[in-house]
C-alpha cells in the first residue's frame, strides 16, 4: 500500500464523519423545529378547539330558541339486579301470553325493597329527580296497579304509562318536566295473583289487598262487616288482621317514602273514576283549596277521557281510598277501567292517555292544581258511611 492511497483514505473519513455531524446537527434541528412546529401547531388547534365551542355555545343559545326536535328514544336495556332481571323474564313471557308485545320490563330501573308471599320481587320505577324530592316538595304523583291480580289489563296499563314516560324523558317540556314532577310507578302490586294460571283477586293467603290497609276503623269494622255484607265472601277476606300482607306493606311504605300529591290506582271493570280525599265541604279551609284542585282533576281527567262516569264510591274498612284518601287527605282516584280483558289494552290507553298526563303534570303554575303537602302537613280523618262493595 502506498502513501498516496492511504492518506486518500483518511482524507475520506474525515470528511465522512463531518458530513455525519453536519447531518446530526442538521436532523437536531430539524426535530426541534419539527416539534416547535408541533407544539405550535397544537396550540393553534386549541385555539380553534376553544373558538369552536365558544362558536358551539352560541349556537347551544341560538338552538334553545328552536322548538327541540323530537327524539325517537329507543329501548335499551339497563343493569337491574338478578331477582329483578328474572322477574322481568317472568313478565315478558305472561304479556307474550297475553298478547301484550314486549313488556320492555328490562328498559327500567326498578326499585325492590320486599318480595311478595311466593318470592316475586315487588317492584316500581321513578321518572323524576328523587334526591330533589327528598330536599324540597315536588309534585308527586303514585300509580298503583295490579292490585287485584284477576283484573290483569290495569297492569298493561301502567306498563303503557311507563313507556309513555320513557319515550316523554328526552322530550319533556316547560309543561311535561321531570323538574319539578315526580311520578312513581308500581305496576303489579300482587304478583303471586296476576302469574297464576287462574289469576285471583286476593293474593296467595287468600286475602284482599285493598282491605287489609291498617285504617282506624279495620279492627271494629272489617271482619265484622266482610261477614255480614259480603257473607264471608273469600274473594273479599280483608285478613285476620290489618297489614297482614307484604303487597299491602309494599303499598303502604310506598306512601310512607314518597308522600304523593295523588294516587292513582287502576283497577277493572267498574267503567267509573272514584275519588276519596279531601271534599269541598270541608270545614276547613286548607282542605278545602285541595278539595277544590283535587275536585278540578278528578273533572279533568273524566273530561278528557270521553267523559268518563265519575261516581262517588264509598271506601271500606281496610282499603286504599280509606287509608291514603280519607284518613291522609292524599287526593286518591280509583280508575275502573270498563273490563279486564286483555285484548282492550291498547283501546283503554289511548281513551286514558290524556287524562294520566294531565294529573301527572298538572302541578305547573299556570294551572289549578294545588299541593296538598303545602296546604295540609298533617293528617287528619273525617267519618264517611260504609255502604257497598267494589
Ligand atoms: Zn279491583
């Protein structure tokens, strides 16, 4: 090798590695200003992040202008505990054998505290804030249904309410809101009846849910009067004693927690709207605006469901109208569908839609409707006759 060859060589790596240092330097600077460039360009995506939601909150302003568009809500299935679930798989079979559709029972978030004599879960949903409702009064609004198992449409019925609700949720309105509304919703409140083969009126002991109520007149009165005027009739057994029964605790504690404005309970097939509660001939005058707001909805709701027969039933011994509308003041509506057949499910919630929406909603400051909560804090109990039997 000579020297000339070897000197050519070293020359080469010099300049080599310099060219690799320039290149270093140069991809340095490169990834700085390529970050530089990042970071810059971030920011002004930001910029652009922020100047588009503030541009977005004008239009959130300028959309609130706009009626809302109606949203088509779609069922879908929430979390419910395993009893719950089950009991759901429960309900959807009997209203496939009804001839109901879907009971959509997996769609709510059910509340269960007890379970009936056989072990069915006694169950209700809310629609509504109900921490608010424990802070401040809110109208609230009971539907009970089910009581009497044999009279099985009334529990379609409140299944329809619900759906209703469900689909009214994202749709609520200065008029329909969950804001200042509270509705509570116990579909089947004697579930060992309605899942029989045979559905009964009484429950699995044999007794009637609507006169086992622990009213103050049940231990003089309701064994005597079950003997003499419904001559010992089973299907009319108030108990051997008032509260004997879960679905009557069930009930009972269901107007303990939640206080209600209004009950309704929906039964068949009397074709009458009962009211029990405060009269307008009251004495007293703090019962007597409710009696009038209570009297104004019960006309309501008959108005708006083709006229609906509205008789003045009288309440037993040990009943619901005795309990909650009597001896509570709580305006109690007793809504006798015209049968119980299953096949009118559909006929009796178009001709009540109406009528449930108005009392459900009703406690808006543009109209009559009243809370009894604010007018009556306590309760109190006026003697009415005992007469005849639902
Ligand atoms: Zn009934």
């Amino acid at each position: 090798m000579n020297f000339a060859f070897l000197s050519f060589i070293f020359l080469l790596m010099i300049s080599c590695s310099q060219v690799s240092k320039t290149l270093d330097e140069a991809s340095e600077k490169l990834s700085f200003f390529d970050s530089e460039q990042k970071s810059k360009t971030s920011d002004s995506k930001d910029e652009n992040r922020e100047k588009s939601s503030s541009e977005k909150s004008v239009e959130k302003i300028e959309e609130k202008k706009e009626p809302k568009p109606y949203v088509d809500r779609k069922f879908t299935k929430v979390t419910n505990t395993k009893a719950v679930s089950n009991y759901c798989k429960k309900i959807n079979d009997k209203f496939l054998h009804w001839g109901w559709g879907l009971s959509r029972c997996d769609s709510f978030k059910w509340h269960h505290v007890r379970d009936s004599y056989l072990g069915d879960p006694l169950i209700w949903a809310t629609f509504g804030d109900e921490k608010k409702s424990k802070e401040k009064p809110m109208n609230v609004t009971m539907i009970l249904c089910g009581v009497h198992g044999d009279e099985i449409t009334p529990i379609k019925f409140c299944f329809d309410i619900l759906h209703h609700l469900y689909k009214l949720e994202p749709n609520t309105n200065d008029k329909k809101n969950f804001d200042d509304n509270l509705i509570v919703v116990a579909p089947i409140a004697n579930p060992d009846s309605f899942f029989r083969s045979r559905p009964t009126r009484t429950n699995y002991r044999g007794v009637d849910i609507n006169r086992n109520f622990p009213t103050k007149d049940w231990n003089e009165k309701a064994l005597k009067l079950w003997k003499s005027w419904y001559r010992s009739d089973k299907r009319r057994f108030p108990g051997n004693k008032p509260l004997s029964e879960q679905e009557t605790y069930f009930q009972v504690n269901l107007i303990k927690r939640y206080k209600p404005d209004r009950i309704i309970s929906v039964h068949a097939p009397l074709t009458i709207l009962d009211y029990d509660g405060p009269s307008v001939t009251h004495s007293d005058h703090r019962h007597h605006e409710v009696a009038l707001s209570a009297k104004h909805l019960l006309v309501q709701m008959s108005k708006k469901a083709q006229d609906y027969r509205i008789k003045n039933y009288p309440f037993f011994p040990g009943s619901l109208g005795n309990y909650a509308g009597n001896e509570r003041n709580i305006p109690t509506y007793t809504l006798e569908l015209p049968t119980s057949d299953n096949r009118n499910h559909k006929k009796y919630w178009n001709m009540f839609k109406s009528s449930i929406d108005y009392a459900m909603f009703s406690s808006n400051k543009d109209n009559k409707i009243v809370s009894f909560k604010e007018k009556i804090p306590s309760s109190s109990t006026e003697d009415k006759k005992v007469e005849q039997s639902n």
